[in-house]
C-alpha cells in the first residue's frame, strides 16, 4: 500500500473522492497532501511502533553544557521523532535539538521517522487513516460529531497497537540446564548434561541422555 492509497482510505471513510495524485488539481490532493506527514509523524511520536524502533551512537558536539550534571552535547539523529532511552535508561536532557548526556558516546533508543508506506505495521496503517480522516473533516465539514468519531478510533487503534507491542515484545528468560546434585553425589564431577530438564527437583528425571565430557 502506497501514500495515495492511504490517503484514498481516509477520504472513502467520510464520502469524499479520492485522487490520483498529490498534485492533482483538487482541494482533496491538496489536504493530503499537507496534512499526510503531519499525521504521520504525529501518529508515530503516539506509540512506540515496533517496525520505528531505531538505535544510534550520540555525536558530541563543540556545543557548551551549562547543565552541570550533563556535560556532552550530543547532535540528535536527522530522523528522529520520539526519544525512548539513553544508555538502557541513563538521566539525560532534551534541549532544542540537542540531547545532553552524562558521559560520551552514549547509545541512543528512539523512534525514527519512517516514510516508505511498505515498511508500516497493518495498526499503523490504519491508525493514520483514522487521523487523517479527522483532521480532513475538521477543515471541511466541522462536524463536531464525526470529528470525535474518528478521534475515538484512532485512539483506540492505538490501545489495540499497545496491547499487541506488549504481547509480542514480552522477553523470559529460559534457566540454563543445572546439573543433577543426585549425579554429583555419584561421583560424576565429569559428566556433562547437555540440554538436559529436570522434573522431580534436584533430583529429577533425566529429559536426555547423559553425555561423556
């Protein structure tokens, strides 16, 4: 699905025609677009969209900290829309456009500004058209009503998004095999259980076989 495309969405959900192009010679072309990168951004800044995670080592630069505690100025990256963490969740300050860290070369998680439409989540996709649709019915019919409908929609595409990052970026940690404290009793300090799970506590039944080291 290309921007057109999008766009098109967005004006056949409020009954309006759609266009062939940006620069065709209608006000729709011209609403879209203005206002596609607009809602685009804005919708990307709104969640932390998995397919817009980004990650980048912070640049100093000649700049002058008069913030004691961060003494590095670092330059933000061109395509930056949302800072997420520093450093796995290091203090820092966002001034202007700069970002003021504690210490050099400090790694940057952030969400980046994504322009190629193939690269969208499905969620994402569909939350801009929602966005987008709002924001045309404000300039054209200021239907109060509609305008909160769509509202309410791209917020809840947003709540289904999250709930679906959530699930999907949910990280356990699988415990490494432990030996057998009844193998050791043995005597066996030289065998090795390779993969092995234990079902009956420290003593438990062996999953695989037990292999010479």
């Amino acid at each position: 699905m290309n921007t057109i495309e999008i766009c098109n969405l967005s004006l056949m959900m409020i009954g309006m025609p759609t266009i062939t192009s940006f620069e065709d010679a209608n006000n729709n072309a011209r609403m879209c677009k203005e206002f596609f990168p607009v809602v685009r951004d804005r919708v990307l800044r709104d969640h932390c969209w998995s397919f817009a995670v980004s990650y980048a080592s912070l640049q100093t630069t000649t700049d002058t900290s008069y913030e004691p505690d961060f003494p590095f100025v670092c330059a933000m990256p061109v395509d930056l829309i949302r800072i997420l963490e520093v450093d796995g969740g290091e203090p820092y300050l966002h001034v202007g456009n700069r970002i003021l860290t504690q210490r050099q070369g400090a790694k940057l998680k952030y969400i980046r500004r994504v322009e190629d439409p193939e690269q969208f989540d499905p969620l994402f996709t569909e939350a801009v058209q929602y966005a987008l649709a709002g924001e045309i019915i404000i300039t054209n019919t200021r239907d109060a009503q509609m305008v909160n409908f769509y509202r309410n929609e791209y917020e809840r595409r947003l709540a289904i998004a999250r709930s679906i990052d959530t699930a999907e970026n949910r990280h356990e940690l699988t415990p490494r095999p432990q030996r057998s404290n009844w193998i050791e009793a043995r005597g066996c300090a030289g065998v090795r259980a390779s993969g092995t799970t234990w079902t009956e506590g420290n003593a438990g039944a062996q999953g695989e076989q037990i292999v010479e080291g």
